[in-house]
C-alpha cells in the first residue's frame, strides 16, 4: 500500500514536472526538464519491474548494464549534436515518428524506442545549455496542454489500475510533452517544412511498398496472429495495427493534399497526383474505415480553404451521401441490423459493445469518473465478474473502447471531458488562427490534426501518438511572428 502510495505521488510530480517545462521559461524549464528526464525511468522501472522483459534483463546483468551504458553513450552524442544543430533534431523526430519496435523480442508491437532517443538528447541539450530561442513563451495551448497533462495524473491517486496510468504518463504523455517543446522551439522554414514532409511521403511510399507485398504473399511481416483471420486479409505493414497503418497513410495523403491543391507547376503537380494514387492503393487493403474517414475529414477542410463556399458545401454534401448510401449497402449485403448489439459488434468488430459499456461506466460515475487508465479494469469487472485491476485481461478479450470521448468519459468524467474540449478548441484557435489561408502548411498541418482527431473517435490514440504533438507543436511554432 505504501509503494502503490509512493508511485502515485511520483506520477504526479513527474506530471508537474512536464507541465513546467510547457509553461515555464529559461532556468525553471530546464529544472523541469531535469526533474522530468530522471522521475520518468524511475517511475516506468519500478512499474515494469516485475514484468516479463524486466525480468530477463534482472537475470542477464551484463546484458543490463551493456544497455545502460549504450542508452547513455548514445543520448549524450545526440545532445551533443541537437545543441547546435536543432534541425537535426527535427528531421529525426519526424523520422522516428511511426516506428515502434518490442524491447528484447522483436517487431514493432512495443515502444517508440527510437523517438524516446530524440527526445532523450534534445531534453539533455535543453537541461545542459539552454533555450535557443527567445521566442520559447509558453501559450494557451501549453498552458491546456499542462492542465491535461496534471488532471491525468491527480485522478490517477484513485484508478484501481495504477499501472496502466503509469504507462500512459510516463510512456506518452510526460515524454512528449518535451517533445512538444522541443519541436516547438524550432525555426520552422519554408525549407525545413518541404523536407520533413517530403520525408513523411517517403516514408509512407515505403511502408505502402512493403504492404504490397504482403498483400502478395498473404503473410504478414509483424503481428502475424492477424494472417489467422478467416473473413478478410488486411495488411499492416511495419506496423502492429492496420489501422495505425492506415492512419499514418491517411495523413501522409492529406499533407501532400494540401500541397497539390496550391501548386501551379504541372510537373510537381502530376508527381503529386501519382503519390497520391499510389497511397491510396496502399490504403485499401489495410481495410481501415477508421482511417478513411480520418482522410475525408482532412481533405474536407482543405476544400473549405481553398474552393469557394458553394463548391465546398457540395462537395460535402456529395460525400456525406456517398458515405450513406456504401453504409446502407454495406449493411445490406452483409445483413447487418445497427439496432441489434450482436449485429451491430459484428459489423464494427465488437467495439458496439465497448461503446456501450464505457457509456454505462461514465452513467455509473459521471463526474470525476473511475480514475486514469482505468477503463479496461472497469469494463472487465463488468463483463468477467471474477476478474481482478492489475491481472492479465482474458485471451482474445478486447477492452480498450477504440474511441478517445468514450475512454475520457468513463475514466476521467465531465472534469475529463471538459478538459478534452478545451484542448481541442486551443489546438484549433492555434492552427487556424490568424491569416491560415496565405499559409500552405498551416492548411495542411489543421487538415492533417482535424483528419487524426477523427480517427481517434473510430480508434483512440490521441495523445498517445506523437503525431499529434508534433502536429501542435510545429503548428504553434508557425504561429509566433
């Protein structure tokens, strides 16, 4: 009891931390920063400590403190190199974006071990030498952010799943809130905007090239429990989910989008067209609605930019219908009833019932909610009355809602959902504030993070993918004058 007491008072000093490095200034960042850099790996050790890849590095010790010394060498080179050079920064950042690879086992179900080294350097650089920038004051959207950030962590002190919210924080939210202010701090040109996208492309045609051949093969390189599926074959790519797949290629589609609808060289123009035929190629058999709804939505705000208001509301209407008319074939031929729960879980892959579930555990406690991280515990209680916060789930059991609103309101209640809102409405003033229509990649950066808030309502992840950080921050950073 008194370790699980500690733990929650250190996830919540850990929280403060990354909220002072959002809001602060000059020494007191860098403080925070500090702090930050050295409660996180504690935290995450002591809540992993007894996990299975903890416990073969307990029983390897050379293995152990090779890494230590690795991991240590390695971020004190990038520290080295971030401080005078924070493009370089910026351009690894984005590279390390989509990759996740699984500590000791292999394959890309685990942790964003790569970025995790870019932030480690540019947080070392930031601790060690400073700010570079006298622009670097904090806003309404660090200021939300921070307030998010800290909410999670004070309702973590009563979630029945301390480990999960520990996960969350330290995994997520406290890591990237320096990247946040790292990415952020950038000088973001015209040139460093063209390379980091052309980069996103790039990476993007390669993951859609890698796709195609498992689509070829039906064999799928990681996450292989998926080639058991008997109804479709969907493929993934170098991702563990094809949705994350799908998702990471939606936003691709709707920077180069954005890019296409204001070039007037025909050259570039038909190159851009092909990318996006390719992609979306790539996309299909990732069989992701989810992700094709992410792309509507992003495409959509770009047309309201660009065309007139009479040809956007056409075109809106036009999908709107388009997207009728497949659902209602798509229940037809499939014989699906939506009014039907077993039905309903069959046409959306069970989340009918998660849904459902998370709606009954915010009705049960609709203000403060059951605390951070706890909706699985909560959901499983309900479902398998035997079942114990802190235990493997069942096998084959989902319990993760697969929609952001939903989590939020069962875990954290209206104080949760309020502040949800009041970061989307400061992300949105922040992206689309101000003269957006003379700026190409303000359109592109607002369509790309209206495109991944609608996906997380389909699939969740919200500030749980650095994406969106990287989205805010690089949006914020254009912004100051």
């Amino acid at each position: 009891m008194l370790g699980h007491s500690l733990a929650r008072v250190g996830l919540l000093l850990d929280a403060l931390a990354a909220a002072g490095v959002l809001v602060l200034a000059g020494r007191p960042r860098r403080a925070a920063a500090g702090a930050a850099l050295v409660l996180t790996p504690l935290l995450l050790g002591a809540t992993l400590w007894k996990s299975s890849q903890i416990l073969r590095l307990r029983h390897h010790h050379a293995l152990a403190v090779a890494g230590i010394v690795a991991a240590v060498v390695l971020l004190a080179l990038l520290a080295f190199v971030y401080r005078s050079r924070p493009r370089w920064l910026a351009f690894s950042a984005v590279l390390a974006l989509p990759f996740r690879f699984s500590l000791l086992s292999g394959g890309t179900g685990g942790i964003l071990l790569v970025l995790y080294a870019v932030i480690g350097g540019g947080a070392i650089a930031l601790v060690l030498w400073g700010e570079r920038d006298a622009r670097a004051r904090s806003g309404v959207l660090e200021r939300t952010i921070a307030a998010v950030v800290v909410l999670y962590a004070v309702q973590a002190l009563y979630t029945p799943d301390l480990t999960k919210a520990a996960e969350e924080l330290c995994f997520f939210y406290v890591p990237f809130s320096l990247l946040f202010v790292l990415l952020r701090d950038v000088r973001w040109d015209a040139i460093l905007l063209r390379r980091c996208a052309m980069l996103v492309v790039a990476l993007a045609v390669v993951f859609v090239a890698v796709a195609g051949v498992e689509y070829l093969t039906r064999d799928l390189i990681f996450h292989a429990a998926l080639n058991g599926n008997q109804r479709f074959f969907r493929v993934n790519s170098l991702f563990y989910d094809p949705n994350i797949y799908g998702r990471y290629l939606a936003l691709a589609m709707v920077l180069l989008a954005a890019a296409l609808m204001w070039e007037t060289r025909r050259r570039e123009v038909v190159v851009m067209a092909g990318l996006l035929a390719l992609l979306w190629l790539g996309l299909l058999p990732a069989l992701s609605e989810s992700s094709t709804l992410a792309l509507l939505a992003g495409l959509a705000v770009i047309a309201a930019v660009r065309l007139p208001p009479r040809v956007s509301a056409a075109a809106a209407v036009l999908v709107a219908a388009g997207v009728v008319v497949v659902a209602v074939a798509a229940s037809g031929s499939l014989h699906l009833n939506l009014s039907d729960t077993s039905s309903a879980n069959n046409a959306t892959s069970g989340r009918a019932s998660l849904i459902k579930q998370g709606a009954d555990i915010f009705a049960a406690r609709p203000l403060q909610g059951y605390g951070s991280g706890s909706f699985s515990c909560e959901y499983l209680r309900r479902s398998k009355p035997a079942y114990v916060c802190g235990a493997p789930g069942p096998t084959g059991v989902t319990s993760d809602s697969h929609a952001t609103p939903v989590t939020i309101a069962a875990e954290q209640g209206v104080i949760g959902l309020v502040a949800y809102l009041a970061l989307l409405a400061a992300a949105l003033v922040t992206l689309a504030g101000g003269g957006i229509r003379s700026s190409v990649a303000r359109v592109a950066l607002l369509a790309a993070f209206i495109g991944l808030v609608v996906h997380t309502w389909a699939y969740a992840d919200f500030l749980e993918d650095p994406i969106t950080w990287a989205l805010l921050a690089v949006g914020s950073s254009l912004r100051r004058p």
